[in-house]
C-alpha cells in the first residue's frame, strides 16, 4: 500500500470513527432534550390542608364559617402570582384570588366567613358554609382555567379520590 493510500485509509477511518462518536454523543443528548420539551417548567403551588368540617357547632357565625378553611402551599422558592386563580368546590362555589401573590416556601389560608385579607389568610366573605362534611373536591386552577390540583374526602374509592 503506498504511503498516500495508507494516508487515505487512516483519514477516512478517522472520519469514520468521528462521525459514529458524534452520533453516540448526539443519541446519548436525545432523551435529556426530549425530557426538557415534554413538560414546560410549571409553579408548584398544591392544597395542602383542607379544613372541611368546622369544630364546634355548624351554626353558621363567622366564628365558625372562618375555622372552614382551605389552605394552598407553594413549595417552591419564587413568589407566584395566584391573580385570577380560583379555588371551587363540588357544587360551582368559587373563590377567585384577587392581587395575591403567594411567597415561595409559603401558605395561605382561604377561610369561608368574612374578614380582613392578610399575607397569611384570605376570607371568601361568606355567610354560608362551603365544603360538604360528608363529601366534596376542592379544586385549584391557574388564571388559565387549568388544573393546579385537587383535593376530595368522603368518597368511596370506586367514585372519588381520598387522597389525604
């Protein structure tokens, strides 16, 4: 073999070898890219804590409409916007987040009665009770209508979600 063809064969051996790296590298790449498109980075703000069936008495005071609550946690780090989130239950009553912003690492409680918003707790400024004792959803939605999260208590496992 002379030394031009000899040349030649490690070149193209060298190419070859190159490009097969480069499709390894670029295979190995493939999921992780995949996996960064499938699911868009969303804010993690759940129901952590729902208080259905307020202590005492459901004699319809404020006292006792306010020790129904929902509580909504954002588990992450940055302050997320819940402006026009809605908070709802079973039967289509609705509680939507006016010009609240949710701290990260933070919870809010959404009681039911009348009383003054803070940083910490939002009324519903209701006169009625609004979660069932018996069964209910309480259902979380982003400004967009999409499901943040849920949850159900009192149903029986082939009809509902027990979660917690």
């Amino acid at each position: 073999m002379s030394a031009s063809a000899s040349a030649s064969a490690t070149a193209r051996r060298l190419a070859a070898a190159a490009l097969a790296a480069g499709a390894l590298v670029s295979v190995a790449a493939l999921p992780a890219s995949a996996a960064d498109h499938a699911r868009p980075h969303r804010p993690k703000v759940e129901i952590s804590a729902v208080q259905y069936d307020s202590p005492g008495r459901d004699d319809r005071s404020n006292r006792s409409l306010n020790k129904e609550w929902v509580e909504v946690t954002n588990t992450t780090r940055n302050v997320v916007n819940l402006d026009g989130w809605t908070l709802e239950d079973e039967s289509g009553h609705t509680y939507t987040f006016d010009h609240y912003r949710l701290a990260g690492r933070a919870t809010v409680r959404i009681h039911t009665g009348e009383g003054r918003d803070t940083r910490t707790d939002l009324y519903q400024d209701r006169r009625q009770y609004v979660w069932n004792n018996d069964h209910d959803t309480a259902t979380l939605r982003n400004d967009n209508g999409r499901l943040v999260d849920e949850e159900s208590w009192g149903h029986d496992h082939h009809h509902g979600d027990a979660r917690r």
